[in-house]
C-alpha cells in the first residue's frame, strides 16, 4: 500500500477547532484480523498549538506515521495476542454481563456464553476503529471492536509496542488516560 498518497486522502475533521487545537484525520482501510477481513475507520488525533496551526495540519505527524505503518506490517503477528489477550479480559468479566443478561431476560449463550479458546470470540468481536493518538508515547494505538457481550460500549483495546496494556469498554478506555 502507497501509505503516503493514503495520508494525503484522509478526510480532516475541522469541527474541533473550535473547541480545542486537536484534528482529527479520518480514513478507512482493510483490516485482516486473525482471519477476518473488516473495514476499519483509521483517525489519527493531531494536536496543534493554535487554529491557525491546526488549519495547516494536512497529514499524520511522523511519529504516528511510525506507529501505524508498524502496525500494519505486523497486524498479523500482533492479532493473535490481542485476541489472547480479549480472552482473558472476557474470562475476567463473563460472570458480570452472564448476571446483566439473566436480570434482562436474555439469552446467555448468546450474548455472554463462557468461552473455552480465544478462537471462539471472533464469530461475535469485530474490529471497527483504531486511533493513534499525537502522545509522547511511542508505538501507542487503540484498538476498538464491536462486541457480543457490551452491545453499547463495545471494546478497547491500548496497544504500546505491539502489546495489548490495558482493555475495557473502547470510549470509557479513553478516559484512562
């Protein structure tokens, strides 16, 4: 993939101007997941010191370029442990949303059945977005998925160097921070 001429068709969103020197570049692009293949919507977080600096931010800053184009060229060495890792996070919370969903009369094992092997989660997870935010860290992306069990907040996934650090809902992960 010709990242560069990708960078330069990303759309910019210039709404949060007036609220804060923060743009956010937006694009889509497919992503094979352990398996899956899913159109993910890319937004890369530029911060800039004045309006007038954000309305000349055109592209991701280098640094970011970094962490996504690592990214990409080892998704398929990352994925699996992300997984493994979504499947420990689920074995810790299964119980809570098993009690959500009986209180609701819903179907357990369809919305929190207890899951054996990680492989079992990718028929009900699906990746949706991933921010790389402008931050000090190096290497540091969110992953975000739609998911079986929390219909509402889906999954977050903070990846440091290729390694998962932290899951949670994907927009209260933010809060995190």
């Amino acid at each position: 993939m010709n990242w560069e001429r990708w960078y330069m068709e990303l759309d910019q969103d210039d709404e949060t101007w007036e609220v804060s020197e923060e743009v956010v570049l937006r694009g889509t692009v497919q992503l094979h997941f352990c398996g899956q293949d899913s159109e993910v919507e890319i937004e890369f977080m530029v911060s800039a010191d004045s309006e007038e600096e954000a309305q000349a931010v055109r592209e991701p800053k280098q640094e970011q370029k970094k962490t996504w184009e690592q990214y990409m060229a080892h998704g398929s060495d990352i994925h699996p442990h992300v997984l493994e890792a979504i499947h420990h996070y689920y074995a810790d919370v299964v119980e809570k949303y098993q009690n959500a969903y009986t209180s609701w009369g819903e179907d357990l094992d369809e919305y929190a059945p207890y899951v054996e092997r990680s492989e079992q989660l990718l028929k009900r997870l699906q990746p949706v977005s991933i921010l790389i935010p402008d931050s000090a860290e190096e290497d540091e992306l969110y992953l975000n998925f739609s998911c079986f069990w929390d219909r509402e907040h889906g999954l977050g996934v903070h990846m440091k160097q290729g390694t998962p650090e932290h899951i949670q809902g994907a927009y209260t992960l933010y809060d995190l921070e």
